[in-house]
C-alpha cells in the first residue's frame, strides 16, 4: 500500500497490533511446546521416535501450502474475513488434535492446522503495514517480532512443565481460549481498508490449475519426508512414485505461474537477485533451526535422562537470548550493511552447531543452555537482516506475495530439515553400534573389565554373583547404545554447522541495503 494513501483507523492503531499479534503468539507458541512433548506423544499414541516428528512436517508442509497463496485469498474473499476463517481453522483444530485418539488422526488434524496457521503471519504483517503510518511501521513491526520471539522464549518449558505435570494434549487445549478472545477482537476492531474493498468489487479469477499443482507437489512431498526413513527412501515402490509426483507437479506450478496473467504465486520476484538469495537463506535458516530444535530435547530427554519440563527450561535461555539481541540488531542495522550483520550471524550460527559436536554423555545443564544461547544470537543476526536485505528492492504492493515466498521457504527448509536428520539419526546410529560391538567382542580385554568391575559394584550394593553378571552385561550393552546414540547426535549437529557455513559466500550475491532504510520483521 503506498504510503500516501494511509488513513487513519477508527480505534487506537495499537490496540489493532496486539490484536493480530496475539494469534502470532499462539501459532508460534503452539510449534515450540509441541518439540519437548514428542517423547511423551510418541509412548502415549504408541509411535517411534521417527514417527513422532511427522507431527511437526505435516505442520510445516501444509502451513507452506497456504503460505504464498495468502496475498491472492485475501484479495478474493476480503483480508479480515481469510484472517477470521484461519483463526477459527487453527482453533478447532488445536481442540481436535488435543481430542486425537491415534497418531493418524493428529496428523491429520496437525495438517488442518497447518493450513490455519498458514494464513496468519501474512495477513498480520499486512494489517499493520495499512493500519500505521510510515512513520511508526517500524516501531509496530518490531513489537511484532519481540511476540514471534517471545513465543519460542517461553514455549519449551511451558509445553515441558504441561506435559509432566498434565497431559501432552493441553499444550493444543490452551490455544482455544486464545483463539475465541482473538476472533471476537478481530470481529470487532478490523476492517479491510478502502483499497482492498475496490479491488474485491472488480473481481477475481480463480486459478485452478496452479492451486491443485502447489497443493498436490507440496502435498506428496510432506508424504516422502514423513514415511521416507520408515520405508527406506527410495527403496520403497511408493516413495518413489511420490517423489515423481511431487517433483513433477512443482516443476509444473513453477512454469504455469510463470505465464499465467493472474498466478496465485507471484515467482517474477526471483528476478531481484537480493530476494532470490534472501529467500535461499531463509531456508537455511530454517533448516538448521528447526532441525537443532527437534534434535536438542530428543538428545536431552533420551540421552540425558531429562524430564520434558527440564528439556525446556535448558532451551530457554536462547529464546530470551534472541529477545534481547533483537532489538540490538534493529540499531545496527540503522548503521551498517545488512550483508555485515548476515555474515556475523551465519558465522555465530555455525559457530554454534559445530560448539554442538562437542557434547558428550556427561555434559551438564549450563553446557547446552550456553551452546542454545550462542545459536540463539546467530538467530537473531539472521531474521531481520534476511528480510531486510530481500524486501529492499520489492515494491509494496508486492510485499504480500513476497512475505508468504519467503515464510514458505522457511518452513520447507524446516520440514527437510527435521526429516533429513531424523533419517540420520536412525541410520548413524545403527552405524556406530555395529562399531562399537565390533570394537569391544565377547573376548575383549576392555569388555572382560567393564563387567567384572560392574559386577564387583553390583554384588557390593548386594546382588548375588549370579544376578551381578546378568545385570552387568545389561548395563554394558546399554552403555553401548547410549554412546552409539550419542556419536549419531554430533554427526547431525556436524551436518548443520557445515550447511550453514557453505551458505556463506551467498551473502555477497546480494545487493548492497542503505542503511537506515524501513526494518523488515517477518
């Protein structure tokens, strides 16, 4: 919307900022509690470790779904009615999952809320951007940013303090009553400025084609990164069918929204090189982001021997970490390069994961809220410069179609990710427990001592002789496996820090950002 055309809203701007930033805070407080609960989840629906993180990609992928194509449904059934309808979408099926008898159904109804959520972001940012002046857009979209960073601040040990002293399925219950106050201030306080109004009168076509090609190509690969590691990739018939299909149809919607005269993604935006490569590392950042956020509570709770709620509270320092720098980066990039800011957080990112491949078995507390807190200020030196650095040379009236290619390129970076090192995990593990059985056999000199010396403390605490072995060998093969899980948890975090650190050379592709110029927060 150009700036001269601004009118003034009838009720107080900010009161309309804390009403759509409240829906921000429950989406993004929903993705961050459901992390810490997976374990439970998993043993209460009787799933695999594996299976559990399916309930964060179909989140992700069905969100990506929506995600470019919010711009063209707000311009078709009106900005605040799409707004409502996925307020409601999101608050049903947060009540729905929280009633899900079977991991199937909460995939399912995870992907309905998916879809909700998906329109919530976009929508939010383009509301403030009409509701105040040009003047003060920045000071409205940087208390946007401090809920989208709030929400992961709190959102791990709250989920964790839920889960072990109710029951996994409040971390959705909590969103209804968030959802209905969200809606029923929605309904009262917003409009859909005069513009937007014009352009629903004259009407809009309805591009079939390309919607069914984005949600099938979109759709089949959510099922190639769900059940790719469980039916071994592309040793599966069914696999690779889907990933014919999904290949197929994305290529498929890139051509035809290209030529089409009313595309439901505008791709013309990859001509700017600045949005091109922002939009590349967007999905880096989401790569390493969500797939380290998956990785540090499994590896806390299941190696460490955390509670959900501990997992949490270790994570914590890293969300309050970046709320905290965020508004540091906000001043710096008044000052300086955006380009400057990007290479200082890939590096600390990077920094941050391989610090990861340090841990061991014996860490404690401080190590891993520290390593969370170094990944958190790379973080906050990502989002903002990222953003600001690829909106710089798009014009206005585009920033609703770019804000949704951009939040798509995150959340499929999310969704590979999380599969990619959930399939690592699995098979790296594998890999070093058949070392490490090779290495200590039945004849071994290292094993013959580690039982004997178990057995030794086992009969001093008062086992019999018999018991002591038994109970021995159980103890050494369980030390095996954890040590084995262990080596898989730093070949995964060496994975992201060197994906990260490649990305680097990226940075100089894009265009020089005057400094000073308008703050992006998405």
């Amino acid at each position: 919307m150009p700036s001269d055309a601004y009118q003034r809203p009838p009720v107080n701007p900010w009161v309309i900022a804390l009403t759509v930033t409240l829906a921000t805070f429950m989406e993004v407080l929903d993705t961050s509690v459901a992390n810490v609960a997976l374990p439970h989840i998993a043993g209460s629906l009787s799933a695999g470790q594996d299976e559990s993180t399916w309930i964060l990609t179909s989140y992700l992928v069905s969100n990506a779904i929506v995600l470019p194509m919010s711009g063209w449904f707000s311009q078709m059934i009106g900005r605040k009615r799409f707004y409502m309808s996925c307020v409601a979408i999101f608050t049903i099926s947060s009540f729905l999952c929280g009633l899900a008898p079977s991991l199937g159904m909460l995939i399912f109804f995870r992907v309905l809320q998916g879809a909700g959520g998906g329109g919530l972001q976009p929508s939010e940012q383009a509301i403030l951007a009409d509701t105040f002046s040009p003047a003060k857009r920045g000071m409205a979209f940087a208390v946007y940013g401090m809920a989208v960073v709030l929400a992961p601040a709190i959102g791990p040990t709250l989920g964790g303090w839920i889960t072990d002293n109710f029951n996994w399925r409040w971390i959705f219950f909590i969103n209804i009553p968030v959802g209905i106050i969200s809606l029923l201030l929605t309904n009262r306080l917003i409009s859909d400025p005069p513009y937007m109004k014009e352009q629903k009168r004259t009407g809009f076509k309805i591009d079939y084609i390309g919607l069914g090609l984005l949600a099938l190509g979109l759709g089949t690969l959510q099922v190639v990164l769900d059940k790719g590691q469980r039916d071994d990739w592309f040793g599966s018939h069914l696999i690779v069918i889907m990933t014919t299909i999904s290949a197929t149809a994305l290529i498929a919607v890139v051509i035809w929204e290209w030529y089409h005269k009313d595309p439901i993604i505008d791709l013309h935006l990859f001509k700017d090189r600045s949005f091109a490569v922002g939009n590349m590392l967007m999905f880096m950042v989401g790569f390493a982001l969500m797939s380290s956020t998956v990785l540090l509570p499994l590896f806390m709770q299941t190696v460490m021997g955390y509670t959900a709620e501990q997992a949490g509270l270790a994570l914590m320092p890293g969300g309050f970490a970046i709320l905290v720098a965020m508004p540091v980066v906000g001043f710096l990039l008044g000052r300086y390069d955006a380009r400057r800011l990007l290479l200082f957080g890939m590096a600390m990112l990077s920094f941050a994961l391989f610090h990861m491949t340090r841990f061991d078995t014996a860490i404690d507390f401080r190590t891993v809220a520290t390593a969370r807190v170094f990944q958190a200020i790379g973080l906050a030196f990502l989002f903002v410069p990222i953003n600001t650095a690829a909106y710089a040379f798009i014009p206005k009236n585009k920033s609703n179609a770019a804000s949704g290619l951009i939040n798509l390129a995150r959340n499929i970076g999310g969704s590979i990710g999380i599969s990619l090192v959930t399939t690592m995990l699995a098979r790296r593990t594998q890999f070093h427990q058949a070392n490490l059985n090779n290495d200590i056999h039945a004849g071994s000199p290292q094993l013959q001592t580690m039982i004997a010396e178990t057995t030794r403390a086992l009969i001093a605490k008062g086992s019999s002789a018999y018991q002591a072995s038994h109970q021995a060998y159980a103890i050494v093969a369980n030390m095996l496996d954890r040590q084995a899980t262990m080596l898989a948890y730093i070949d995964n975090f060496w994975l992201l820090g060197v994906s990260v650190l490649v990305m680097l050379p990226f940075v100089f592709l894009m265009k020089k950002v005057k400094p000073g110029g308008p703050i992006a927060v998405h």
